[in-house]
C-alpha cells in the first residue's frame, strides 16, 4: 500500500471540498477517519488527559517515535496500542514488538495529533527527568510537615534552570489547549500531583516527582512575583501571558502551605470569556431585556447571585464593558483583581493596610464615579455604604452568595440593612448557574417518562415518554459526555408590587411566587428548557438546580 501519509499530505494541499458539505473543505482528521473505515481499523483522537507520561516516553525513543509517527498510549492484556498514520509499516510495528517483548495493537491517529503529542510528551519529559536529576538528593522542603522535625535545614531550589522553565511553560500551553479554568499543584508524600479543572471537573493529568516540587513552585513565584522564600504564609499573585498569534491571558496565583508543602492553585483568566458581549452570555431574550433595563438606569444597586464558580464575574465584566463609554467613571473594588481592563479604575482589597469593601467606598465617592461595582457584599459595613452610594445618584453592581434571586432580599435584610433602604434601592436581582452541555460528537437520544423526571423534580409539562438528549461518551470530551459550560439565568425585577412585599416583610418564597406571576422564569424552569432543547442532560438540571423550584 501507498504511504497514505502522502497521499492524505497531498489532498490537505489540494483543498478539496467535501462530497456531502461542499460548503467545507476535506480536513486531515476526517480523511484519516475515512482511511480507517476503509482498512477496518480503529480510528482514535487520542486524548492526552488520558496518556501515562511514562509510559509513553519510555516504551521507544523520541527519535524513532517521530521518524515513524508512532505513539504508545497503553497497555492492556500483554497488547500495546500504538497510535499512528500509517498502520501498514509492519516492519515498524515489528521492531516496537521485537524492543518492549509486546503484541502491537495499530490504530490510526492523524499525522498532525501524533507530531504534536510527540514533541509535547517527550519534551515535557525530558525537562522532568533533567531536572529530577538536578534536585534529587538529600535534602528538606520546610513546607513538609513530616519532614520538619527530622530534618535541619532546607535546600534551596534554583527557579530560573531550563528544564523547569520549559517544564512550567509546557504545562501553560497544556492547560490552554485543554480549555482549562484551573491549575492545581499539590504535594503528596512522595510525588507531585498536577490537575486541570475543565467544564468544572477535575482531571488528574501528571504526577511528577517530589524532588522538583520546591523548583515548580518557586519557578511560579517567580513569574507572579511572589516572595520565593516565605513559604509559611498564604500568597497571591498574577501573571500574564502572551500566547502568541494576537493572544493573551492572565494567570490568577495562589500559594498556600499544606502538610507536604506548599498547593499552588492557578486560575486561567481569558479575557475573551470575560469580556463577552451581554448577548452571549446565555440569557432568554426576555431575561436579556430586563437585565438591560437595570443597567439602563443611572443609579440604584443591581445584585448579580450565585454559588462560588457560577459564572458571576463573567457577567459583572461584561456588564462594565457593556457600560463602558468615555462619559462614565467606573470604579471597581475587588478581592482580588479577576482581570485588569485599563478604562476602568479597579481596586484591590488590601486589609493589610485598611483597604476594605466597606471602608474604601467612602474614598471612592469623593472620585466622582458613575458606575461602581463592589466584589462582593460580605458584612453590613459594605452593604450600607453600597446603598449609600446608591441613593446618591450612583448605579452600584455587586454579587451575593444565594441560591437564587429572591433570596437576596432576605440576604441583605440578615446583614442588616433596613427593608426600607432595600425597598427604595434595589432595582433588580440576577441569579446564575453553569451547566455543562452536551457534547456535539457523541450527541444521541433516548426516551423517559414524564413520571420519572417529576419523581426527580423535573416537571416538563408533557405527559408520556419525551424525547431527551445525551453524549456517549468520546475522546473529545473525555467520556464524560459534556463539552463546554453555558449560563442559566434568573432575573428579578423589583417592581412596585415586589417593593410592597419587602416592605410588608415578605419572605422569599412570597416574592418568588408573585415575581412568577410577574413572568419571572426561573433557574430551574430555564435549566429544564435546555434539556428539552437538548443542550444538557437531566442530571445536570437535578445537580445544578438542586433545592431550587
């Protein structure tokens, strides 16, 4: 047979348009998939979550690997499977056999994926072992608490070598390329532990060995200007990243000292998410209306709720950006900066040195702000002084941890604030959640009963067996079905009719049930809407809504 590697090299040059779409041109993923059916052999994406690192690195050399495009990617039963774009080289496939005294299980891969799994893993890999072979030795981390005691004094680990460098910039451009929200590096007994949080789940991706701990951390620090050597003390710190081709993201730091040293946790912050159009945030086109009403107005407090991760700073930017004209001052007070965006005027709280959500505001009024958005009402000092802001012509924004809209109300009346205050202020409460949609590969349907959904409190409105949506289960969205995150949304306008309600001492289920007379749509309804929609699944409307109506 042709090398198809050429022959797939050829058509890619060409541009040939698809026979079924002739709207899109052939790609080289779907020619391989194509060639695969041909030969009745597997066709597989490898997922580079799911590849042991070692495994793949040590099997055969770097350099055969890539003379051949070849790739291990495990090991079953005495069976390697080994990924690649020509799976007819027999005598290749003989000499991977003959070198690891295993059986060679073909599957076709593109030419692209291997070529760049290969340089990504071997690599990363070869960073990891020079500098294991730096930092081995004898020696201490004082962050570990099991070692503390026993040993005297600590080695000092060099931040600026080469193969920590490459290691840390390898692991940047892994995290980006896998759509991750967070980084997490924890110490263990004896190894390090990497994951990645992506769609709110976390994957464990590599475990490194302990000796390059101190040397990961420190090459972080460094980046985000940190002290290097306290490491018994909490640190936060930012750093920003120029991905190239017109990219860039900022990388949100935390340190804090663990039992087996220091956790650093980095959140990815990509100012296109961050700074979306309101139109892409996910809101019903009613909810969208109303929202835009609030903003509209040129004072009043406007309150955006929801669980810690549900997507609320996403909606405040984009809420400034919307806002954003050169007549506005806008001042923002946050703890911490999420993303530095320069035509707002944005404060970190510092309470080392006096700088608080509720003292601060009284700075900011004498700057003749237009628009103000708090981070987060947290005490009775920050949520008077917001109010007050409000009733002196300002258009105040701030977050509340609530389950949902009209909870707020009773949220603030618990720090303190006095109904009357609420009833003149408030324009309109925001609530949100994040639900992870279905992956498009794998997308199928299936039927369940209406009963079945109610015993789990999930009423649709139909009877009978309805029409529902999952994902199987692929490479692309790591057998877990769900690909990406959207927003579901619940927006309460306080209207004169809810404004009686507070100042009667209604309580939330009162002002939820009138607000929904009042067209008000809620978090679940809207979460049940997308499944019907065949966006999410069941499961996730019962997780994520869970306790909600």
């Amino acid at each position: 047979i042709t090398n198809p590697i050429t022959i797939v090299d050829i058509i890619c040059f060409l541009r040939l348009n698809r026979k079924d779409d002739p709207t899109r041109e052939l790609d080289e993923e779907t020619i391989y998939q194509a060639l695969a059916e041909e030969w009745g052999i597997e066709y597989k994406k490898v997922d580079p979550l799911k590849l042991d690192l070692k495994l793949v690195t040590t099997m055969i050399p770097r350099s055969f690997a890539m003379k051949h495009l070849v790739l291990p990617t495990g090991v079953k039963d005495g069976w390697l499977t080994v990924a690649t774009p020509n799976p007819h080289n027999l005598e290749v496939m003989d000499d991977i056999s003959r070198v690891t005294q295993l059986k060679v299980r073909p599957v076709v891969s593109s030419k692209s994926d291997i070529i760049k799994l290969i340089d990504e893993f071997y690599g990363f890999r070869r960073s990891i072992v020079a500098a294991d072979q730096q930092f081995s030795g004898p020696g201490i981390d004082l962050g570990n608490l099991e070692q503390y005691m026993r040993l005297r004094k600590a080695k000092d680990l060099p931040s600026d070598d080469r193969h920590i460098v490459n290691a840390v910039d390898h692991l940047f451009n892994y995290a980006f390329d896998q759509r991750a929200s967070d980084i997490h590096i924890e110490p263990k007994r004896n190894i390090t532990s990497v994951r990645l949080r992506i769609d709110g789940i976390l994957h464990p991706i590599y475990e490194l060995p302990k000796s390059l701990h101190g040397a990961l951390i420190s090459r972080i620090k460094n980046l985000s200007r940190l002290d290097m050597t306290e490491k018994r003390r909490p640190q936060d710190g930012r750093i920003k990243i120029d991905r190239g081709q017109g990219l860039e993201a900022e990388i949100r730091v935390s340190t804090v000292p663990t039992a087996f040293g220091e956790k650093a946790v980095l959140r990815i912050l990509d100012p296109d998410i961050l700074f979306r159009d309101i139109s892409q945030l996910g809101m019903t086109s009613l909810d969208q209306v109303r929202y835009q009403q609030f903003i509209s107005l040129p004072y009043g407090l406007v309150l955006v709720c929801g669980p810690t991760g549900s997507g609320k700073s996403t909606t405040l930017y984009s809420t400034l950006r919307y806002l954003c004209t050169t007549e506005r001052n806008i001042t923002t007070v946050e703890d911490p900066i999420e993303m530095v965006y320069e035509d707002f005027n944005q404060i970190a709280v510092q309470p080392a040195v006096g700088i608080t959500f509720g003292s601060i505001l009284r700075n900011i009024l004498r700057q003749d702000p237009d628009i103000i958005m708090i981070g987060e009402m947290r005490d009775l000092e920050t949520a008077q002084n917001a109010i007050q802001a409000s009733l002196t012509g300002h258009l105040v924004l701030s977050t509340l941890h609530t389950k949902d809209a009209p909870l707020s109300i009773n949220r603030l009346v618990d720090l303190g604030v006095p109904r009357f205050l609420i009833h003149s202020n408030l324009i309109g409460v925001l609530a949100q959640r994040l639900l992870r949609k279905i992956c498009p590969y794998c997308t199928e349907t299936f039927e369940m009963s209406s009963e079945e959904l109610m015993a789990m409190g999930i009423e649709t409105g139909k009877e009978g067996m309805i029409e529902l949506t999952r994902g199987r289960g692929c490479v692309r969205c790591r057998g877990t079905g769900y690909l990406g995150r959207f927003g579901i949304f619940e927006v309460l306008p306080v209207t004169e009719t809810i404004k009686d309600l507070i100042a009667e001492e209604g309580n939330a289920d009162m002002i939820r049930q009138t607000a929904c007379k009042e067209d008000m749509v809620t978090l679940r309804e809207n979460a049940i809407k997308k499944m019907l929609n065949g966006d999410t699944t069941y499961q996730e409307v019962v997780k994520v809504t869970w306790g909600q109506i």
